[in-house]
C-alpha cells in the first residue's frame, strides 16, 4: 500500500472523529498476524502520533487509552509507549471483540505545560 492510498484510507475513516492534527509514518512492515485477528497479510504501520496528541491535547485534564492487559505479550510494545508517556494502568476493562483482555490506561491531569517528551523512534 503506498502512503499516499493510506493517507486517503484515513482521511475516510477519520472523517466522524473531527480533525487530524498531524500522522507522520515512521515505519512500516508486513506481518502474517495480528493480536486477535486470523492469520493472513497484514501491513503494519508505525505512527509517531501520541506525541503530537498530547502536545496538543487538556493538560488540565487526565487522559485515557485502551490497550492490552498486561497478561497479553503481544501488547508489551504498546504498553511500555504508553507507560513511557505517564499511563498507568486504571481499569480492567474486560476483553475486547477478539475476546483479548484490555485495560484503561490513564495519564493524570499535568501542568499547563506539559513536559518535553522525544517523539518515539521505530527502535522497538
């Protein structure tokens, strides 16, 4: 898939969600499997994204994402992204569609000026 053709996948799909502040591709490869998903051709692309979220997101606010339970290791990278950001782990949140079990992961409210966090490289 070439970035371009990705670009107007998202662009479809992002649409409902309101706008895109900024996705810059930082790396991608293929997989034949996903967590929770049957065996085939994925392709798997790494977005240096939470970053530029949180940069532009309501400190004054805490912040949330679903990921996988820590008992599920193909979620591990996520998990340590997530950590590395300030999330801890808030709520068992069950499983999700794949019968997978996920969590909330909070990042508490910050000061008005977050802190200077480097943008994640495609090393893991």
């Amino acid at each position: 898939m070439s970035e371009q053709t990705w670009v107007t996948s998202l662009e479809g799909a992002r649409k409902p969600l309101g706008k895109l502040v900024r996705r810059k591709m930082v790396r991608m490869k293929e997989s034949k499997s996903l967590p929770g998903a049957p065996d085939g051709r994925y392709v798997v692309i790494g977005a240096a994204l939470l970053s530029e979220s949180l940069k532009h997101s309501d400190h004054t606010r805490p912040m949330t994402v679903t990921t996988f339970d820590k008992i599920v290791e193909a979620g591990t990278p996520a998990r340590r992204l997530y950590e590395s950001f300030g999330f801890r782990d808030s709520l068992e949140a069950g499983s999700n569609p794949a019968g997978i079990p996920i969590v909330v992961m909070t990042r508490e409210k910050q000061n008005a000026n977050p802190p200077h966090h480097p943008t994640p490289h495609s090393g893991r």
